[in-house]
C-alpha cells in the first residue's frame, strides 16, 4: 500500500484534531502511530486504515489519495 503521508498529516491538522486522538481512535500506541507514519504507512493494516479514515473522518475520494497514492518516490 503506497501512501501518501503528507496528506494524511495534513487532513489531521485540517480536520482540526491530532495525531493522538487518531491514534487513540485507531486502538494503538501513539509510538506505534508515529512509527508507522515515519514509515511511510507501510505497515498500516487495512483495519487501520479503515479506522482511520472514521476516525479524521475522510471522504472516499481523500482516502483514496491518502492510502493509494500512485506517485513514484
């Protein structure tokens, strides 16, 4: 799963709440959290990333460019 980890931080910040609350909401330890952006969100399970998007909340279409991001690094 290729994702697009700027946009993800930015739809947190725009949606007004934080990497915590997002982490708390998903179930997992905000270290984990943060470790699974830094890597790029690799690691995300598809569970997660489910709970993510109910959790900023995000639209399809956002989630769709956050967790299936076709750009080439």
């Amino acid at each position: 799963m290729n994702t697009n980890m700027q946009l993800l931080k930015g739809k947190i910040v725009e949606r007004q709440t934080t990497q915590e609350a997002v982490a708390d909401a998903v179930g997992i330890d905000r270290s984990t959290f943060y470790r699974k952006l830094k890597t790029n969100g690799m690691s995300f399970s598809i569970a997660e990333a489910h709970k993510i998007v109910a959790a900023i909340p995000l639209t399809m279409e956002e989630a769709m460019a956050i967790f299936f991001d076709n750009t080439v690094a």
